[in-house]
C-alpha cells in the first residue's frame, strides 16, 4: 500500500514538474464518437411466370446473402451459393438457378418452375451494304439494335398496326416481314 502510494506521488510531481517548466498553451481535448448507422438491406424484387401460368415471386436480400421465394403458395428460404455466373441459391430441398430472366427451380432434383424469354436474333442487310443486327425478347418487349457493329441502341415495343414498332427517344424501329425501317430523330439510317 505505502509503495501504490510512494509511486502516485512520484509520477504526480513528474507532471506538476513538466507541466510548470512547459510555455502557456490552452489544452484543449478532442473527444470523438463514433456514430455507427445501420445500412438498410439490398433487397430485390422480381415475379417470373413459366409457359404453363405457373408463378414464382422472388425476394433477394443481397446484403445477407439469401433469397425468399413464394411458389404455389410456399414461402421457401434459400441461401446464396458461389455460382461461376448467374444466381444460385439453395436450401435441403431447393435449388434456383438463373442467368439474367432465365430461371430454374427445382424440388428435390425435380424442376418443378421453368421460365426462359423467347429471344429472337436478326440480321438484315441494306442495298448499301450496311447491317442492322437485332436482339429481340418478346417476353419483355424490348430489342436491342446494332448498326453497323456501333453502339447497343435499346427499343421498347409500341403496338403497331401490322407489323413491329419498337422505340425511345431518338429512334424508331419498324418492320414486316424481313423489311426494317430504323430512323433517329425522324432521318432513316438504315432500310432494306
């Protein structure tokens, strides 16, 4: 005890000692606090339906790595896995699979859901040579146009009276048959 002392009244000088020979200055002490906010989760939605009417409503909480499906009135709860490309998530039962709107559900090794877009590659060339190459997903109604190898150009399908139209902003794609019309900001650039 009288050593725990001696030693507090020592080190108590030492700082009274240093502190007298040092210049004025103000001692001002910082104290910082560190505020730790709680990010919300990365969720996304999405609702598949396969060629027989069959639904699949999906939930991905990419934050903690799982997936929530409700199918046939069913919530199941799967686990994200590795997957060299596309999503795959899985629990005992369960396997998702999918690569962008393509998605495979299996039960028990079973596949039991089923939805792939019915996509349709075209190429059409002009008197002048040049090429228009064309992606289209009839499931979403979109395509994706390429000039002369150029840049993608994304449309979006319009009703049209006979035939297809597909549009954004600057561009207009129109079509029947093997004939395509595409025009930016109403001057044709491509016809066959």
């Amino acid at each position: 005890m009288k050593k725990t002392i001696l030693t507090v009244a020592m080190l108590s000088a030492l700082i009274f000692t240093s502190c007298k020979d040092a210049t004025k200055e103000e001692n001002i002490e910082t104290s910082t606090t560190e505020v730790v906010e709680a990010t919300p989760d990365d969720i996304v939605t999405s609702t598949s339906t396969d060629k027989d009417g069959k639904k699949l409503d999906m939930s991905f909480n990419n934050t903690k790595g799982t997936a929530t499906l409700n199918f046939e009135g069913e919530t199941i709860e799967l686990a994200q896995q590795r997957s060299g490309s596309g999503i795959w998530y899985t629990n005992e039962t369960y396997e998702l699979r999918g690569k962008g709107n393509d998605i495979t559900l299996s039960k028990d090794g079973k596949v039991v859901f089923d939805h792939k877009d019915d996509i349709v590659n075209v190429e059409a060339k002009s008197g002048k040579g040049d090429k228009l190459n064309m992606t289209f997903n009839n499931t979403e109604g979109t395509v994706k146009a390429y000039l002369n190898g150029g840049d993608q150009i994304d449309l979006v399908q319009e009703k049209a009276a006979s035939g297809i139209w597909y549009k954004n902003d600057q561009y207009e794609l129109r079509g029947k048959g093997d004939k395509y019309t595409l025009t930016k900001d109403g001057k044709t650039v491509f016809e066959n």
